[in-house]
C-alpha cells in the first residue's frame, strides 16, 4: 500500500525531505517522475504508461502536501519504516485503505525508479 497525508496536516513540511524517493510534495505543486530518481527521458511506468520523465503530473491535493503514490514505495529497501510517519508531529501519514500493494511490487517500484 502506499502511503497519504490526510487533511490534518499542519503544512510543517517535515516529512519531504525525509522521503528516498521525493514523493512529498507541497500542496499545490506539480510532481515529476524524475524528481529525486534515476529516470530521465521517455519512460514507461509499472502501469505501461508512456511519458517524459520530466513532464509535471497534477498535484494530488492543493492545500496540503501529497505524496505521489506511483513513487511512494513505505521506504520499502531504504528503511524499517515509512520515513514520512515517523517525522510527522500530528500523525497524518497513514496507510492509503484505497491502494495497496505487495512487498514485491513496492520493490519492484524502488528498483524502476532507482537504477
């Protein structure tokens, strides 16, 4: 499963630079694929979507920071746990209960996005 921030968050900003993978964004602000990973150019995604690498995707939310849950891998393969859960000081980084996944396929997600 990946992880979200729900609309408690205080915007304290903590969580971002926490995250292996930049998948923490502020709110309101386009996120890329490229941010923080090895991918550059024409990508294809684990989904089979094709597109640049550094092309802006929309923003999950406007108020609140998001993360993007196609780069979001719970830190599987960097840490024990989800980075953004431990930092957060009003316990806002939760499971997503709408999108869920495997050890397997976060890993497979961690080695796509990191060559």
């Amino acid at each position: 499963m990946a992880i979200i921030i729900t609309d408690e968050c205080i915007n304290c900003g903590a969580c971002e630079p926490e995250c292996p993978n930049t998948a923490i964004y502020e709110g309101g602000a386009e996120w890329k694929y490229s941010d923080g990973t090895s991918l550059t150019g024409m990508i294809q995604t684990l989904d089979g979507k094709d597109l640049m690498a550094d092309d802006g995707q929309e923003p999950v939310d406007m108020d609140v920071y998001f993360i993007a849950t196609d780069k979001c891998t719970e830190c599987l393969g960097f840490h024990d746990e989800p980075q953004c859960a431990a930092v957060c000081p009003v316990d806002c980084c939760v499971d997503d209960p709408d999108f869920r996944e495997s050890d397997d396929e976060l890993l497979a997600k961690k080695d796509f996005m990191h060559l």
